[in-house]
C-alpha cells in the first residue's frame, strides 16, 4: 500500500481537484484507491457524491473507540472508496493533542488498511499543524501543488525547509504546476524558473481550465465526465510522472 498525499502550506492551488483525479486515474487501473478527504471543507466528499458521516465520528476514531472500516464509503466505481469529510475535521488537533504517541496512533490507522489498498490518497487541509507533520512523515509522497507566482516560490522554501528541519526525507517532496495560465506572463516566466531551480517539479502542469471548476457541477472528476479534454490529459500525465517517482522513491 502507498499513501500519496496532496498538501501545500498555502490553500486554493488545486490540490482537492489533482487528489479526485488521480485517485480515479488509479482506480481506473483496477488498483484499488481509498481517498481520505481530510480538509473540513469536505470538497472531496462532495465531488463523489458521498454523503458525510454522523458529526464527531473522528474523535471516536482517533480515540481508539471507533472502527475505521465503520466509515468507510463506496462510491460507483468498484475500485474507490472514500472516507468522507465533515466540519469536525477542524478540531483533528485537538483530539490528537488530547491523546499520548498521536504518532503511533496516527500510523496505526493506516495499519489496519495495509491489506486492503493499493493506494491510500489524501487531499489534506492547508498549513502547518500536528496533523500535517504526521502526514509527512508517514507519506510515500507529498504531492504539492504550486502556482507559478512569486509566493508560491515562498510556500516552496517554506515546505522543504520545514521536512528538512523535521528530518522529513525531501526526496518524497514532489512539486507540480497548477492553475496554469500560459496567457498570463507572470506564469510563464515562473514555470520556467521552477524548472531551473530544482528537479522537485514534476515536467507535467495542470492548466486552468473551466473543465476543471464544472467537477462540482457534474459531482465527478474531469477524467469520467471529459476524458479527451486537455486537463484531463495532463493529470493523466501526470499520473505517470507521480508513479515513477514512486518507483525512485522505494
């Protein structure tokens, strides 16, 4: 089992919309997917059409008193499941602050689903936080999507220098473009300095495309419902790219 997880420190770069798509890329491989949707925002959720779980269902979770498996959710495809997200995702630190190891018990959640997925996809909350370290630390890789802009080569420093710090391998650190808008020069000029700067970034961008923003018109991911469209093709490179840095990655 592999645990791919999308996170950025900074929020609204496309990481929810990649984390659908290449669990179902992968799903579509027969592989099968869990994604965890882990933001409060329950996007994720949303887009599967799967409905939110009882509130506070987390804590008991955590806790121990609770059986991961209980919350679990199918979705149509018969590869993907989903752990759905609430608004009681927001106190995830404090019911890890409330317990002692939160490491250990973070890690044997995952445990018990070893034998039962290929792939576990996590489309995390923004920042930095308890929760975050534990997902770093416990990833095969951290799937950061940037925006070609000056603050994004901020938010770039400020994560591989937070792992590094943190003794978390930089080599499970894999950047890609997103929100790509070849028309807007500032983009161009960035997607070009990314490249230069470090091998961190994937070759594949995603671009900005309204495809993209109509998943939450049609509750799916661009790869079901437009599969010949130009997003859907460059998360399906992309894809490709995240599986063999996979492979250099073990």
């Amino acid at each position: 089992m592999k645990i791919l997880s999308f996170y950025n420190i900074k929020g609204g770069v496309g990481k929810t919309a990649t984390s659908v798509n290449i669990a179902a890329l992968a799903s579509f491989e027969k592989k099968k997917v869990l994604l965890w949707d882990m933001d409060p925002q329950g996007a994720a959720t949303y887009y599967f059409s799967v409905k939110q779980s009882a509130s506070h269902w987390l804590k008991g979770v955590i806790k121990g008193k609770e059986d991961i498996h209980e919350f679990i959710q199918n979705t149509e495809n018969d590869y993907l499941d989903v752990i759905p997200s609430d608004f009681s995702f927001r106190l995830i630190d404090i019911y890890f602050n409330d317990i002692k190891k939160s490491k250990k018990r973070f890690t044997s959640l995952f445990n018990g689903l070893k034998n039962e997925y290929d792939y576990v996809i996590l489309d995390c909350p923004p920042g930095i936080s308890l929760l975050s370290e534990n997902i770093l630390e416990l990833s095969d890789l951290i799937l950061a999507p940037t925006i070609p802009t000056p603050l994004s080569f901020r938010t770039y420093e400020q994560l591989t220098l937070f792992c590094e710090n943190n003794k978390i391998s930089t080599k499970k650190l894999v950047f890609f473009l997103s929100m790509v808008e070849i028309k807007k020069k500032i983009h161009i000029e960035h997607m070009e300095y990314f490249k230069k700067i470090s091998n961190q970034f994937c070759k594949t961008y995603i671009p900005f495309r309204s495809v993209i923003e109509q998943m939450g018109v049609f509750r799916s991911p661009v790869t079901s419902y437009f599969p010949k469209s130009s997003a859907a093709l460059a998360y399906k490179n992309l894809w490709k790219e995240i599986k063999i840095h996979l492979q250099k990655a073990n």
